[in-house]
DNA sequence: TTCTAATATTGACGGATGTCAATATTTATG
DNA sequence: CATAAATATTGACATCCGTCAATATTAGAA
C-alpha cells in the first residue's frame, strides 16, 4: 500500500509542528551554524535543543558537521523541497493529484 | 513578540501531521465530497472521521458545507497558498528569510 | 593529567492527541 | 409520528511528546 507518501509526509510535518523546531529551522537555513549560537536565540534548556536537534537530523531535515567541541547544523535544501512538491502534489486539484492513485486502489479494492 | 509565525505555522503542520487528515486533504482537494463519501476511502470509524474534519475545520484548511443530513467538505486552498508562502519564507537563505528578524529582535535585547 | 566548554544522554513529569464505543442530534422519508 | 441515514458529541484509554534537571561524554587548553 501506497500509504507511505502521507506517513513519510505526515512524519516531517511532525517534526515541524513545534514552533521551536520551525525556528531553528528558519536559523540554520540561511548559514551553518553551531548548537551554541543557536541557543542564544532561544528560550530553552541546552538539553532540549539538543533533543530538537536530534529530532530534525533523524528525519532528515537537518545536517550536522564536527568541528572539536563544536556541532554545526545546517539545512538540507533538497528535504525541504522534496518535502514541498509532495505536499503541492497532495494539495493540487489537477490530474497529478495524488487522490487519483487512492480512489483507483479503493475501487479494485471494493 | 513575532513569535507568532513560527506558532501559527506550527499549528497548521501539526494538523498535517496525521497520515490520516492528509489523506482526507488529498481526498477533498480535487472536489467537494460529504463525510460518508471520504469514510469510504479511509479504515477509521465515523467518530474518528468526525473529530478529523474538525480539526481541519477549526485550523481554517477545510471547509464544510451542510446540504440536507449531508456534509460537504472542500480545501481552502488559500490557506494552502498561504502557508505554503510562510514555509518558503521560514526555509529561504536570501534576505526575506524570517530569521533575520529573529536574530535583529535578538541583537536589541542583548 | 586536570580543568573547562560544548554537546549528548537519561529519567521523569505533565499535557496533548488519536482512537473507539456509545450516545445524541439532525433531517428526510414513509 | 416513527424510522433510518448522516453526522456530531461524549467519555475513556493508551500513547506520544516537549521540557527540565542531572549526569555523561568529548575535546581542546593549561
């Protein structure tokens, strides 16, 4: 079953639903930068934005780079707009609707 | 604080993150159909449904309208639109990305 | 090696959420 | 009015999740 397009979607919406998530999304997309520069922006425990940072690298959203002590995160552009065309295709109202594939599987189902 | 873009985009992903409702918006994206018509398509029970279209309701991404016993559910697309817009905003690396505001607001209060 | 800064992990807590069964409500029909 | 179909609401349950304090780990500096 083709569900995956809405679990794997569904999964990185997930992720940012948290607005402390979107923010640092919305900082690390314009430059790399370390956990510490983007605690300052923040108004959370050190261990929570480490936990936020997990999250985002897990699902893909997110790389990170070593430098001695410090982690720099960056975005990964090709996520966020692979994320994007998947949602125009689950949103548009034209023939490349993903809906189609749906309605066509249920009705072989029936 | 501004804090709001990150919290009401926060929302609308957070509504999009269940597999099912961005199936169901998938379904009413292409035409209008009444809850009986998308229970069809979905494996929940009519309660589950029920709670589903209210919330996508009550997020401003769906909206109904009542014919006879029937309920008839269609995409907003602008709010769509919007968010869509707001994303881009959040994820650009160019100049009218949002956290150059964050990291200015951030710099006054230091 | 010892100290310190940056980051990660663990464990716990409270609140939010998706699901269902059961029931209520609404509306057309006989 | 009585029945049936479509939809909404209520209450309960289990699970997930964001948060923090405390602790552990890593790596450079003294």
């Amino acid at each position: 079953m083709e569900n995956n397009i809405y679990i794997d979607t569904g999964k990185l919406f997930k992720v940012l639903s948290d607005p402390v998530r979107l923010q640092i999304v919305d900082l690390v997309s314009c430059k790399e930068m370390c956990a510490c520069e983007i605690l300052e922006y923040l108004s959370i425990t050190q261990s929570t934005l480490s936990h936020h940072m997990k999250v985002l690298k897990e699902c893909g959203l997110v790389s990170s780079r070593k430098d001695a002590t410090w982690m720099y995160y960056s975005l990964n552009a090709d996520v966020v707009g692979n994320l994007k065309s998947q949602f125009d295709k689950i949103t548009s109202d034209t023939s490349d609707c993903f809906c189609y594939t749906i309605k066509k599987e249920c009705k072989n189902i029936k």
